[in-house]
C-alpha cells in the first residue's frame, strides 16, 4: 500500500522543482535586465518590479500548489489506516 499514488507524489515533486526552477529564472532575468540596460538611461523600475511580483507569485502558486497535493495525499492515507 505504500506504493499507491505513485504519480501523484511524482507530480508533486515536480511542482516543487518547477516552482525553484521559475525563481532562479526571474533571478537571472532580473541579472540580465540590470547587466543589459543602458547606463546613461533611467533605471527600468517597472519592469523590474514586475519580474519580481510576477516571478514570487508564480513561485508561491506552484510550491503551494505542489504542496496541497501533498497534503491531500497524506490525509488520504491517514483515513485508510486502520
């Protein structure tokens, strides 16, 4: 029985790795828009900051998201238990 719901758990795992795998892009994004920009020009502050928000929320949606099967897994194995 330890074995059941196999794909589930694989698919919350890769939740997980994809939610890293976002923040590290929004961070070399954001690397790559600050190295990038013209520096004689104005800071581009609104496209940095939605590359933040964006990027944070992104991740918290899919870690939570990862997260949530997660716990559902682990409540439904708590009520089969006897």
């Amino acid at each position: 029985m330890s074995n059941s719901f196999g794909l589930l758990k694989i698919l919350s795992v890769v939740f997980k790795v994809l939610a890293f795998l976002v923040f590290a892009l929004m961070g070399a994004g954001l690397v790559g828009a600050l190295v990038g920009r013209d520096p004689s020009g104005p800071l581009p502050v609104p496209l940095l900051l939605n590359m933040v928000f964006s990027g944070v929320l992104a991740f918290l949606m899919l870690f939570a998201f990862g997260e949530v099967i997660r716990l559902l897994l682990a409540i439904e194995s708590q009520t089969r238990k006897e």
